[in-house]
C-alpha cells in the first residue's frame, strides 16, 4: 500500500511542476517587446537557441531580448489544441528536480540536465549556470504519447547560443 500511495503522491508532484512550469510559461506569454513570428521548414534559430525539427511542425518563437520563449505546434493554427512542445529558459532549483525517482541523467547541449517522462509527457531540464537554487535552466516539454519523436530531433540538435543574466 505504501509504494502505491509514494508512486501517486510522485506522479502529482511531477505533474504539479510541470503545470506551475507550463503557467510560468503563458503569465506573460507575449512580454513587453516580444516580436513573435513563426518558422517551418525544419530549422529554427533566435538569439538564444537553435535546432532542428520536423519539417511539418510549426514554431511560434515567443522570445524577446530578456527571455526565451518557443512553442511548437502540429499545424499552423496556433491554438493550444494544437501545442505539442515548447522550448524556453526558466528558474529552477536543481535538488527539487534531481530527487525524482523516475529521473534520468542526461547531457544536451552539452550541459547535464535530467530527464523525466511519466507517458503523457517527456520533459527535460538542462542546467544552463551551476549551483542548486536558481538555476538558469533551459526546460523542452513535448507531448510523449505522438511527438517523441519530435522531442527527440529537437534535443539531439539543440544548440544554446545564449544565457540571460
């Protein structure tokens, strides 16, 4: 009964994180001088990132000169419906991340970083500056159950650029 309730009580706390990154996320989605433009065909590159992606996805490149901000859609009807990814920087504190059971130690960009996947999503967070608290960390969130594969394009090829202060 015991590792029941652990593995519900994990699950929860993964899937609150990943709600309270995802709302960060969209609290200001457009910022004060954001320049929003989408990309297709394949490659996407802005001051901050740059990578590959399936040619029939769509990016909406939400980033401005303070942050770092890229969704990815499955159609050029920028809905939420239609979201299957996002790229963007955020604040973390890196032993709340790395004490979950389910995550993997991964290197992207050649940064560490972890990985975690619960079957609905596949989420990575790579530490972009050192320490444990306020980490400057760059998060790729993707719908597992359809666009693993996209995920997997997209942090095979992701290349940081630049790091805010």
């Amino acid at each position: 009964m015991r590792g029941i309730s652990t593995k519900y009580i994990l699950l929860l706390t993964l899937l609150l994180i990943s709600g309270a990154v995802i709302i960060s996320g969209f609290t200001d989605i457009m910022g004060t001088n954001s320049t929003a433009k989408t990309s297709t065909g394949g490659t996407f590159e802005n001051e901050w990132i740059k990578f590959q992606y399936p040619p029939e996805l769509v990016i909406l490149d939400n980033s401005n000169s303070t942050r770092c901000r890229v969704e990815i859609y499955n159609s050029s009807d920028i809905i939420i419906e239609n979201q299957v990814g996002e790229v963007f920087y955020y604040q973390n504190n890196k032993t709340d991340l790395v004490s979950f059971t389910k995550a993997k130690r991964i290197t992207m960009a050649g940064k560490s970083g972890i990985k975690i996947e619960d079957g609905l999503q596949v989420c990575s967070y790579v530490f972009l500056t050192s320490g444990d608290i306020d980490v400057k960390t760059m998060v790729l969130n993707f719908d597992a159950h359809k666009y693993r594969d996209a995920y997997q394009k997209v942090s095979d090829t992701i290349a940081v650029k630049k790091i805010h202060n």
